[in-house]
C-alpha cells in the first residue's frame, strides 16, 4: 500500500533501485541533485537536467512534460552522494507560479511496479522552482522524504541555496531554461491521465496519511526565540556546520548558502529546515590538496569516493586527516540499520560525532512533529464526520447515528495506533544509535558522569579547542528516556542566563529557595570547569562578580584551585572595577582589528578568551554597570569576551524595559528540568535538563587540578 507522505514525513525503502514518477498538470522540466551529508552541491557537475542528463545511478528525462518516470540506482550513486533531490522547474512561457495550477504529484516506485510512497505538492503559491522530494542515506539505510521547498526566484535561488556560488548558480540555471526542449505531443489518452493522476493523489491522500505519512506541525526557517513572556528560548542546539546546522553545524545550533538575490528567499515548508548560511566564496587557484579526493565523473570509470576534509578547513600540516567512519553493516531483511558511533561526515571523529547528534535532534524532532500531526488530522476528521452525522436529523433519531459515531472513533483510533506504531520504530531506531553515540562522546560532549571524565582520557589539556560544548539534554514527553545532548557551538556566539529563580515549572516550585539559588551557581561553575578543561592551557581566563558574597560555597573549588584570574569581586567597588577591565579589553581588541594591527595591542591586554560569571544581578550594580554589562554582552563575543550570569528575571526586572534586550540576548537555561526551550521549527517545547556532575564526586576538583597543573607548566 502507498504510503501517502506530507511535508517533512520520510518513509524507509526497502529497494535501492526505484522508480521516481512525476505528474503534473502542466509541463515541467524535472532535475536531480546529487548532495553531501548536508545536502551542499560540490558543483554544477552535481545537477542532472536536459543538457546534461547523466549522474552516476541514473538519467533524466531530456523532454518538457507533465510526466516523467525515471529510474534511479541507488548502489551506484556513490559514497560521496548522501541526499538525492527531485527538482521540479516551470519552463519560460508556461505557467508564470506553480499555484496557477493544480499541484504536481510525485511518488517512489518499484521498477515498473507498486509505489512505494507519494506526496502531493500542496501549498504552493509564487514558487516558479521546488525540491519535491529526496533520496537521503542513513546509517547504511535510504529513505525518501517529502520536502516541497519552493523558491519564488527560481532554479538560480534553489541552486544558491544548495550551496553553489551566486555567479555558478545563476550560470546553470540559465543553461538549464535554454536547453529546455520542447514538450512532446502527448496523446489525449495520455493528456488525460496525466490530469487525472494528481487528483486522484490528492483525494486519497487522507485515507492514508497514518501509513507513516504523518502531517507535520507548521515551521519556520530557523530557530526563533519565544517571548520572554511565556518563559520559552529558542532551542540552540547546534547546528552543523556543514549546513551551518555548520550546523549543523553541527555544524551548530549553530550554519548553508543564501539566495542569489535580495529576493531569492525561498518559501518555508512545514517541517524543514531552510539553511541562511552565506556561501563562502570560490578558492583562489591553488595545488590539488593530497588529502581530498576528487570524486570521478559520473560517466567515468572510478566512482567518486567520499571525502572527510571540512569543506571550510585546510590542512595545516603534512599529517593526512583521521580515517572515515565506521560504516554501518548492510541489514539484513526486515531488520532496522544498525547504528555506529561517528555515522556522519566531518574531518575528524569529534566533528563526525557532532554531525551525528545533530541528526538524531532533527529525526526526533520530525518523527514527533510526524506523529502530533497524524493525532491532530485524526481528531479534525473524527470532529467532522460526527458533525456531519449529528446535523442529520434522520440519524438523531435513529439508530444509524450511533453506528456512524462509532464507525468515526474507530477510524480515528486505527489512524492514531498507524502513526504511533510509525513513531515507536522510529525512537527504537533512535534509542539504539543513542546507546551507541554516548559512550563515543568526547569529554568536551561527554556528561559528567562518563568514563571518559574519570578513566584517564580527558588526564591532559588538549592541543586543540573543541567544536562544541554540551549544556545538558534534551527530550520530549513521547519518550522522556530518549535524551539528545544539547550542544553548543564554539566560541560562545551568545551569553548563557541561568535563571536561579522560580520560574513557574514544576520542579523549581517544588524546590527550596536556596537550594535553587546554589543548584544555578553550582551549575554555572561546572560549565566554567568544562569549557576550562576541554581548551587548550591558557586558552581561557574567568573572572567572577560575587557582590554579596552568597555563591562562595559554589565558588570555592575555582579559588581553591588558582584557575580565577583574580579573586570574586564583592560589593560596588569590585564590579566596576570587574566591568571596566573587561569593557576596555573589548574596547582596545576591537580597535586593533578594525585597524588590522592586533599585535599592537597593550602588552598588559589580554589576548585569551574571557568568561565572566555574574552572580545574584543586580545586587552591587548601578546604571553604570548595567549599562557596561549590557556592552559586555553585545560586544563581547565578537572579541573573546563570553557572559554567564545567574540570575532571578523576575529580580532583574526590577530594571524595567532596559535590562529586557539583555535578557532575549542570552540562552536562559534552568538549573532544574523545564520545558522552556521553544522550538518554533517544528512547534515543541523542549525539555532542558542540565548535566550536573554526580553528587559526592570528585569529576570537578580533579579536573580543576589538571587544568592547575596545566597552566603552571606553561609558565616561563
């Protein structure tokens, strides 16, 4: 049975050899894209259309028509190739926007066969260019996913964004419309069950939209920060950095190319997840790199094979670049992919394992958006066929009624348990690669409680500073055991608030106010600990603001150690002298990098990176101070001077609207779970629960004594 998908749903294909079928009611010209992990274009050479129609594993159709079937060999593609994308483009002098017309249907097929899952591109209104679907690899395993991304500037708007140069993109867009032939005749039998074809899709659509074609819940491009009012954050997660989402990021939350023009912005599907990433631009000339393989033409004997080199980092020494991931063992029939640590592309495992994390949020949060999307259409239609069913008089007052509402819940109930069966594989799937991702972790991703923090391997400072930092964990209500750790790109981008306030969930209220209080500054100094212990010695300075004294119980193991640059500054007088240090810091860094001289910097400026700890604002601060302090968070940043306060808002707010900019700047994070990470892509409330070393453990006193070590050896 055809599985009929809605914007954002995947489904599994069992075949890697399948036929993609287009109708429409109009002609168009239809094009693949042959992507990385990411879905980045290495070149024009990686599009598929009339004028040069061959990839590896498949050719398209060279005419302009309202049909196309094709077949694509999904073993033949490549390694290099992990998203094959289904471009759908109006020829000049057609139709001048996709919702002039009906919307085209496009499905995944066996050879000659069944269909295996289609989808109706609704929605569509400007758009002249739209991915309708793709082909991704996952863990060794491919799926086809629904993604009707259109762009109302066209086929030079969509290939910008896929990451080709503006002046590249618009050049094979127009090659594209001039190599665009003709529509050949059609015979009216033809004609007509091309006009009838997507029709028929639309119309059976809903009957069958539980068979893991679950709607998805509207979304925006990126992520958005709720209202401070409602107490709701964008979730930051990371965003790779290939599509950043990075980065991706990973690459991190947080990453992909612009539009050609100011208005190639394309229109946002529900579901996906639009990249704003300027694409870097071209290499000057240089000497092939030895490290990088260039993939093989698709008509040429060798397959390409993939490159782990990052796409935005050159080699800095002779050394070649860590071995590719693990791959995944083919499954066998009927058995889900096996998952394997590192499963994702990237230049080094970390990046890899970076990459991968940021892939399991993005598979939870779709299949959860898939499955609230399935109950929501199932309650709509069981709402509207009792309607019909009370409206009828005949049946209020017979017996026919009650038989209809009947016959209404019980559809309703197969929908919900269709889709809940759907979603139970997909977290199966993701709990399995869970336990095999979280011990592969690094220290600078790894929770607290890991070997990797207490069997040796984190013994030494690294040479190099990390990707990421890990805040906590995320979940969501369906499967609060399924936990994605929450990372955070560096250098900080932003300042982190940690609210030791309580805020309105329920395990603040629950909680006694000091122990609130210390559970935030106690959580503030072990991130403090972490991003010391996972940089480089000397990488880092901390300084702290404690003008009444209450964090010094949390405090202590930093003084203790030596790692403050000075002691906690207390009363006034310690936090404008704190405050005017690190503003002229930034005010010199930024003056010397505007003038292109930053080794004129004074010698007693400091050139590491700088985190300051702010506890218990505002105690201690005039308008002064606030005013510097906002500076701090604007500015800092930029120039290697990060923000982590601990702090009550509803206190803070004792400075009206002018503290309130500072406030929507910062991550607020909560030292207990709560569900105030607003993700406005897909529509969740995440969970935040933070990692907090074990209680009674000695992880942050040896670390701190390490990170000690470290810095007296680097010492003259």
């Amino acid at each position: 049975m055809t599985a009929e998908l809605v914007r954002g749903q995947n489904h599994p294909l069992s075949r890697s050899r399948v036929e993609i079928r287009v109708s429409a009611h109009t002609p168009v010209l239809a094009l693949v894209s042959a992507g990385d992990d990411a879905g980045r274009l290495p070149g024009p050479e990686a599009v598929a259309h009339p004028g040069a129609r061959a990839l590896a594993g498949l050719e398209v159709p060279g005419e302009l028509s309202g049909r196309h079937r094709f077949t694509v060999d999904l073993d033949s593609v490549g390694p290099a190739v992990h998203r094959v994308g289904l471009v759908l483009v109006l020829p000049p002098g057609g139709p001048a926007r996709f919702g002039a017309v009906p919307a085209p249907y496009v499905a995944v097929a066996e050879p000659e066969g069944a269909e295996i899952a289609g989808y109706t591109l609704a929605g569509l209104d400007s758009e002249t260019a739209v991915v309708a679907l793709e082909l991704y690899r996952r863990q060794g395993a491919w799926k086809v996913r629904a993604v009707g991304q259109g762009y109302a500037a066209g086929l030079g708007a969509l290939l910008a964004d896929a990451g080709l140069p503006g002046p590249a993109a618009v050049a094979l867009a127009a090659q594209v419309m001039a190599t665009a032939p003709p529509e050949p005749a059609a015979s009216a039998p033809a004609a007509a069950e091309s006009a009838v074809a997507p029709a028929t899709a639309v119309t059976s659509a809903p009957a069958t939209a539980a068979e893991g074609a679950t709607p998805t819940a509207p979304a925006p491009a990126a992520h958005a920060e709720a209202a401070p009012a409602a107490s709701s954050e964008a979730v930051m997660p990371v965003a790779p950095e290939a599509a950043a989402p990075a980065a991706p990021a990973p690459a991190v939350p947080a990453e992909g190319a612009v539009p050609a023009s100011a208005e190639a912005t394309p229109t946002v599907p529900q579901g996906v997840r639009v990249s704003r990433e300027v694409p870097p631009a071209p290499p000057a000339a240089q000497p092939p790199d030895p490290y990088v393989e260039v993939p093989g033409s698709a008509s040429g004997d060798a397959p390409p094979t993939i490159s782990y080199a990052h796409p935005r980092r050159r080699p800095t020494s002779a050394e070649p670049p860590e071995p590719g991931p693990q791959r995944a063992q083919a499954p066998g029939p009927g058995e889900p992919p096996r998952p394997v640590a590192g499963d994702a592309a990237g230049w080094s495992m970390e990046e890899r394992l970076y990459n991968q994390v940021w892939g399991m949020f993005e598979d939870l949060a779709r299949t959860v958006s898939a499955y609230r999307g399935a109950v929501e259409f199932a309650d709509a239609r069981m709402d509207r066929e009792l309607g019909e069913a009370l409206s009828d008089p005949r049946q209020r007052l017979g017996g026919s009624g009650d038989a209809a509402r009947d016959a209404a819940r019980e559809r309703r109930d197969e929908l919900v348990d269709r889709a809940r069966a759907v979603l139970d594989r997909d977290l199966a799937q993701l709990v399995a690669e869970t336990e095999v991702v979280e011990p592969a972790l690094p220290a600078p991703y790894a929770r607290w409680d890991s070997p990797v923090w207490h069997d040796g391997r984190a013994a030494a400072l690294p040479e190099e500073s990390p990707l990421a930092l890990r805040l906590g964990d995320l979940h969501l209500p369906e499967r609060p055991d399924l936990r994605i750790p929450m990372l955070m790109r560096l250098p900080l981008e932003r300042g982190i608030w940690i609210d030791n306030g309580r805020t309105g969930s329920e395990a603040a209220m629950a909680m006694d106010t000091d122990r609130l209080r210390m559970a935030a500054m106690d959580m503030a100094v072990a991130h403090a600990v972490r991003l010391l212990a996972v940089h480089p010695g000397g990488r880092y300075a901390v300084h702290a603001i404690d003008a009444a004294g209450a964090g010094a119980a949390s405090l202590a193991p930093l003084v203790r150690s030596g790692v403050l640059a000075e002691p906690p500054a207390a009363g006034p007088g310690g936090v404008t002298r704190t405050l005017a240090a690190l503003t002229r810091r930034v005010d010199l860094v930024q003056m010397a990098l505007r003038a292109g001289a930053p080794e004129d910097l004074p010698p007693d400026v400091d050139t590491a990176g700088q985190l300051l700890i702010v506890h218990d604002f505002p105690h201690g601060f005039d308008d002064r101070a606030v005013t510097q302090l906002r500076y701090l968070a604007d500015e800092g940043p930029a120039v290697g001077v990060h923000l982590l306060m601990v702090a009550d808002r509803d206190e803070a707010s004792a400075y009206g609207p002018l503290l309130d900019p500072l406030w929507r700047s910062l991550m607020r994070l909560s030292p207990v779970p709560d569900s105030h990470l607003a993700d406005p892509w897909v529509g969740h409330q995440w969970t935040f629960e933070p990692d907090l070393p074990p209680r009674g453990s000695q992880v942050l006193d040896r670390a701190l004594d390490r990170i000690a070590a470290a810095r007296r050896g680097s010492r003259p």
